[in-house]
C-alpha cells in the first residue's frame, strides 16, 4: 500500500452531471506535484445512474495505459470490483512484457474494492459498432447467423463519436448513424451514442490502447449490461501481438459486473465479408473508412478500403453497395502498408482466394505488393505515428495557430496519410 506521505501519486477522480436529459462524466487525473489536470469526458445520448456507491471500474480501465506509461501509483477515489482491480494488474503485466520501455505495472489503490452483484437487468449484451466489417459481423451472428442457443443475447450497440469520427465533426457522426440504422432496425438493436475526447487528448498510444478505452465506454454501462461484446481484428491464426484487442486479454477487461466478449477471431476477415454478403441491407450500409474527408463514407482508396475491397472480390462479390465503382488496379500496387498486421490481412485474402478458385489480374498485383513490403523498425514506426521532438514542435506551433483540423482535413483527404498531424 501506497503511504499518505508519497509525494508523487496519480489521483483518479470522476463527477457527474446531467443536463439536457443526458449524463455527462468527466475523468480527472491530477498528480501531487500541482501541474494542470487531465479531464476526460464521457457524454451519453440518455441519463446513466451514478451514484457514491458506483464503481469506477470503466473509468480507470479507459485509461490503464496511461497510468502504466506514468509509473506512478494511483489513488482512485471511489470504488472498483475485486475482479476489475485484479484484472487491470494482469493487463500491466503483459504490457510491460511487450513494451518494457513504455509501461511498468502501477500499484492502483482504491477507496473500496467491493464485490459488486449482477446489474439488475439479466442476460443482457450490448456491442460496440462502428458500422465496419467486424462490428457488422459481430451484429450478424448474434442476432442471425449463430444458432440461438449460442448466440450472446444480443440487444443494443453502442457507437463512440470521437474515435472513428472526430469529436467535432457532429454531421458526419450523425450522417454515419443516419447510415447505420437501416440495419439496426432490420436486425431489431438499439442504438445507444457517446461523446467523449478521450483519443483526441493523445495521452495514450491509440494502437496499443483502443481496446481499453472501448470496453471502458462499454463497461460505463454495465448497470444495464452483463456482456460487452467487441469485433475482433484477425482470426486465431494471425494475431498481432501487441495490439490494442486481441483475444489473449480482452477477457482481462471484465469486471464484476461486465464480461468483456472477444468475438469473432474463428474466421478471417473474407470470411466475415463473404458472410455479410448474404445481408443486403448490410452491404450498403458498411463503413470502414477512417481516413476519408468524409467520416461517414468509405472514400475507396485508402488502405483499409482497398483491402475491404480485395476482401469482396476473393469473396467473389467484387462491387458491394457500400462502395463506388470498380476498383482500380493500380491502388493495390501503391496500398500503404505500415505493419505486419496489415500484411497478413492481405496475405490472408490471397489465401482464401486459393482455397475458393477465386483469381485474376488483382491477385498478382496484390501478390507484387507483398514481395515488396519491407518491415519496419518498431521506433521508426512510433515516431512516424507519434513524432520526432521536431515533429511535435512544429504540431504545437500548427495548433496554436488553430490550423489542426484544416490540416487534417487535408491529410483525410490524401491516398495514404503520410502527413497525419497528431496532438502532442
């Protein structure tokens, strides 16, 4: 245990209000030594209960790596369940196995660690939905595909503005739930929306932390819901060890009253194409574009919507609804591949095109850009996503300028994004 005369701890705080018939939660982080605080903010589409006697749990999970990235024991004031507190210091655990340069294992002292009952509402599952291809999957096989008795049931999604789309961009946000919807009621779900600025802040590498930060947006909500589910990235076969989900821990992210649900890792990502296809409605509504000028389409020529595409056409469905046009050849030769995770989706569409006797001209233009990739160093990587100290001087002059977001805008609207301008 931490003593009260420690001159360097992390204190964890969260208030609540509501206004508008909607509630709003605001994470502080504040340390001793009296520099400004951090304050996050969690704002709902509906009043969410939270009382003294609510656990923290959600809130602290958010920002784990944050906490394991200042090495500093933490003071929580208010509670968190036995099963979440255990949990968080296993997920440091394995952090700091993967980037001991980066995290270290913080001691997280509570006010109360409590054993919290079941919510109320039993056997109840929300997932987390942003319109993509493992998200509609996961949608899909809970509500149509899976055989009822092992379906999760199934009942809302949640979708998070301020991940996918900029926290400021309120029009494509609501652009991109007008899209949704059309599936979420064919398939019965309610929608539940949230607001906050927890990855525009950049304290925490967004690669590495996206999983945390989204099973605590769903973890906020564990008054109502015994499962959170979350889409998996790659199949069992080709996990990328570290990233920010993956089923080796995502398990790590439940509580006493949430059981986090890593879904869909026993298929490839063509497989879950080929299983969306049979859905009409959800192949016009699919969105998989994170870099387009327009947040609530797919601009069709960015890496993941190329390689969405390259995962229809080895599907043998080679133009879905949700894109335009056919797709150019010439993209797949220049197709931005910044990782070995990215290089094995596509090795994998290649793979499954095989198997199904699926070929042409676009199989050896991807086969060209596979022999191509040369790997990458692991801190040339970081600095290219985060920035050299020169990089970050000039980010700083750029924001106090205001021209961020003018320059993002420009850098969506590029083929590859190699001048992505991030917050330091």
């Amino acid at each position: 245990m931490i003593g009260e005369n420690m001159s360097s701890v992390i204190h964890l705080r969260v208030s609540n209000s509501v206004k508008n018939g909607k509630s709003r939660r605001i994470t502080q982080l504040s340390k001793d030594d009296g520099s400004k605080p951090i304050e996050i903010f969690y704002e709902f589409d509906r009043i969410i209960p939270f009382t003294d006697s609510s656990t923290l749990d959600g809130h602290v999970l958010a920002v784990l790596l944050y906490l394991a990235g200042q090495r500093l024991p933490v003071r929580v004031h208010g509670s968190l369940s036995a099963t979440c507190l255990r949990n968080m210091r296993e997920i440091q655990l394995a952090w700091k196995r993967w980037r001991p340069k980066l995290y270290g294992c913080v001691e997280i002292i509570p006010d109360n660690v409590v054993k919290v009952p079941s919510p109320i509402v039993q056997n109840h599952a929300i997932a987390a939905f942003s319109g993509g291809v493992d998200a509609t999957f996961t949608a899909l096989s809970h509500t149509k595909l899976l055989p009822e008795l092992v379906r999760y049931p199934l009942q809302s999604v949640l979708m998070v503005k301020g991940f996918d789309v900029d926290l400021d961009n309120n029009h494509d946000f609501k652009q991109l739930v007008n899209r949704v919807k059309p599936l979420l009621n064919e398939l019965n779900l309610d929608l539940r929306t949230m607001s906050t600025n927890s990855r525009e802040l950049r304290i925490q590498n967004w690669y590495y932390s996206s999983g945390m930060e989204l099973a605590g947006c769903l973890q906020m909500l564990s008054d109502e819901f015994q499962f959170g589910l979350m889409g998996s990235s790659n199949s069992y076969e080709s996990l990328a060890i570290p990233s920010g989900s993956s089923p080796i821990f995502d398990h790590l992210m439940t509580t006493d009253r949430m059981s986090i649900i890593h879904d869909g890792a026993g298929f490839c990502r063509t497989e879950k194409v080929h299983a969306i296809t049979k859905f009409p409605t959800a192949l016009k509504t699919l969105k998989v574009c994170w870099s387009g000028a327009d947040q609530s389409n797919n601009c069709g020529r960015c890496e993941k919507c190329i390689r969405t595409r390259l995962n229809f056409i080895a599907a043998n469905y080679p133009n879905p609804d949700c894109f335009k046009g056919n797709l150019d050849l010439e993209l797949i030769k220049d197709i931005y591949v910044e990782n070995e995770c990215q290089l094995n989706e596509l090795k994998g569409i290649l793979t499954y095109a095989q198997e199904h006797n699926i070929s042409g001209l676009w199989a050896d233009s991807l086969m060209q850009r596979i022999n191509s990739w040369i790997p990458v160093d692991d801190e040339i990587l970081n600095r290219r996503r985060y920035g050299s100290p020169t990089k970050k001087a000039v980010v700083k002059v750029i924001e106090k300028a205001g021209m961020r977001k003018p320059i993002q805008k420009i850098w969506r609207t590029s083929r590859r994004g190699v001048f992505k301008i991030k917050s330091v």
